[in-house]
C-alpha cells in the first residue's frame, strides 16, 4: 500500500485549520445558548435550557435597539441602491479618463475610517441645524436620520460594486435598439437595462441592509442618545456577558442559513440538468421546489419555537445550584480542618497585696517607671521652718 507523502496532506490540513477557525466560534456559541451556566461556556456543562431565549425576547432594550436598526437599514436600502445604480451606470457611460476621476472620487468612502465618517456627518448636520436655527428636536439632531446618511455615504459605494460588476456584461446595443425602434429613454432603463441589473439590485438590497444591521464604527457616533442593535450589544460585552449573547448568536445563524438554503434550492431547481432529472418524477418537483422547501423550514422553525418556548429547566437548575451550595460547604468545612486553631496564651496577673503589690509584700512595677503614685509619696511634707 503506497503511503502518501507528508506534503500531500497539507492542503487537507490547511482546510481543516481554516473552517475550524472560521466555524468553531459559531459552534462553541451555539452550544454555551443552551446551557444554563450564568456564564457563556461549553465545560462544565450544567443543564440544557432555553431560557436564555426568553431572556432576550424579555429585554427591551435590545428589542428597541433591534427595530432601530431594522427602520435604519430599510432606510439605508431605499436611498444607497438608487445612489449607486446611479453613480454605476454613470460609470459605464462616460470616458476612460472622466471614468477614472469618478471612480476615484465614488469609492473613496470606502477607505475612510467609520470613525471619522460618523464624526464628520454629526458635525456637518449640526453646522447646517446651526444654520437654519433649528431646534434640538428637528432632524437635523435625530439619530435615526443621521445614522441613515452616515451609512448610505460608504454602502452606497458598496452597491456601485455590485452594479459594476453586472453592467460590465450588458450589451448597449439593447438599449440603443429599443430608442431606435421609438421607445423613450425611461421606457428604455425601466423594460431593457431594468431587469437585467434585477439580480445585482436583489443582491446589492442584501449586502446594504446587512452592512447596515453590523455596523458599529459609524453608528456609535451618529445615533447620538438612541441605540441600535450593535451599540445595545456592544454595552452588554462592556458591562457582563451572559448566554443571552450567545441566543441572539443562534437565531441571526438560523436566519441566515434558512435564507440560503432556499435561495439555493431556487438557484438549483431552475437550472436546466435539474429540469431532466424531475421531468418524469412529480413528487420530487414538489418536494424540490422552493415554495415546498420554504414551508417545510418554515414548520421546523415553528416546532422550535415551540420547543423553546414550553421547555422546563427548573427542576435541573435546582438540583446544580444545590449540588453547588454542598460542594462549598464541604470545601468551607475542609478548610475549617486544614486549618487548626492556635490557642492564645491566657494573660497573667500579678496577685497584688492591699497595696498594690504582691504576696511578697513587694510594691509591683509602675508602668510610668516610677513609683512616684505609690502611697508612701503621696503624703504632705510639712514646709520647712514649720
């Protein structure tokens, strides 16, 4: 049998290194949700519970801070993919030279820190609320609308990306032939370049409203006294972690993989090998297709729920916090043996006379160093020539 040479399982090693630190922090998260140590840990595993899941659905602070940044990005959405379906078919439509200075001038928010990106957007809106006089409460001073802007100035340059990428690959000569056969220049965009560039607008919709939801650099500085969701759980690691971290860690992995599995089955199930193959088989069309796929994720989301909402740790907790409180006790109780007690010497007295000294008859030391309150000195000489 003909041994493999060790450089040949480098390339396996290396993809084993490279998922497991890319999936190892997804999966220790999603374990430590579902135990009940107060603390986010895998070992010592104490209980299965899901109480860190109504934990979370109880906190109000991170449910507002999450419809913040769910209003935020739709509104992130409907201003950065007009910008940059713009600034892309711009692109595509001027000189090289001209291209060049446009491109340069699009993609530079991408390079600037979101520090001062947040920084300077709260800065210039106060010098224009400062302007017009307006009032604290005006939205030249709202979070919202300033986080809102502040964003759309960089993941604009993100949708150009996406655009660019698709626009590159459009024939023109569409275009040009729907204007030549009488159509309007809108009539030509909205029917010919329109759902061409409908994949890369699906596509760039996603990646603004998820860079939208993360962001942090920008967002800290432009929400000024409200929260998003990334701020609430920024303070939530500054101030103590607890596992209800880790349950808002599960449900964004859950939506995630729920949302590509279906936009994968949809890919595979229009491709044309996948077309042969349930030509002949009813059953596998239906149980293959998207709408099906979709349902059926949808029955085992709701079983989960369910599941979490109507499991009972109690009885376990119960029985971990007492099977704690015996083992300290036993340990205070070891301790109390291992360390042994060190009498005291009991204090001496000296057995003082009538007056003040011993059985001896002898006058006890004065702590002063002199006997001079001794009842001998406490006599009245007569003055002299009396």
């Amino acid at each position: 049998m003909k041994m493999k040479s060790p450089t040949a399982l480098i390339p396996g090693l290396y993809l084993t290194l490279f998922f497991a630190y890319l999936f190892g922090p997804l999966i220790i998260m999603v374990i430590t949700a579902f135990n009940s140590s107060t603390f986010p840990r895998v070992s010592p595993w104490e209980c299965f519970t899901t109480d860190w899941f109504g934990k979370l659905a109880s906190d109000d602070k991170l449910l507002s801070g999450l419809g913040n940044s769910l209003l935020i990005g739709v509104g992130v959405v409907c201003v950065a993919i007009p910008i940059g379906l713009a600034a892309a078919i711009t692109l595509s439509q001027v000189g090289p030279k001209l291209r060049a200075a446009l491109y340069t001038i699009f993609i530079a928010p991408i390079l600037v820190p979101g520090v001062v990106i947040g920084l300077s957007t709260l800065i210039f809106w106060d010098r224009i609320g400062t302007l017009f006089n307006a009032p604290y409460e005006s939205f030249f001073y709202d979070g919202t609308f300033l986080t809102i802007f502040g964003q759309v100035t960089f993941i604009a340059a993100y949708s150009m990306l996406v655009f660019l990428s698709r626009i590159q690959r459009f024939d023109i000569t569409l275009t040009e032939a729907a204007l030549d056969m009488g159509a309007t220049p809108t009539q030509a965009f909205v029917k010919v370049l329109l759902p061409f560039m409908a994949p890369a607008i699906g596509s760039a919709t996603v990646l603004a409203f998820l860079a939208s939801l993360e962001n942090y650099n920008t967002t800290v500085f432009t929400i000024v006294s409200s929260s998003t969701f990334t701020t609430v759980l920024s303070s939530k690691v500054r101030y103590g972690l607890d596992p209800s971290i880790s349950a808002v860690a599960v449900i964004i992995i859950a939506i995630t993989l729920i949302g590509a599995i279906i936009y994968e089955c949809r890919n595979r199930y229009y491709t044309k090998g996948w077309a042969h193959v349930i030509a002949e088989r009813p059953a596998l069309k239906i149980a293959t297709h998207p709408g099906t796929v979709a349902v059926i994720l949808g029955v085992l989301t709701l079983a989960a729920v369910l599941f979490i909402q109507n499991h009972d740790s109690s009885v376990c907790t119960a029985q971990v916090l007492e099977e704690k409180r015996a083992l300290q006790q036993q340990l205070m109780e070891q301790q109390s043996i291992n360390t042994p007690q060190q009498a005291l010497p009991a204090p001496t007295m000296p057995n003082l006379g009538p007056l003040g000294g011993d059985e001896g008859g002898a006058s006890a030391p004065s702590p002063f160093g002199n006997n001079i309150f001794s009842p001998e000195n406490l006599g009245t000489s007569a003055p002299e020539g009396n």
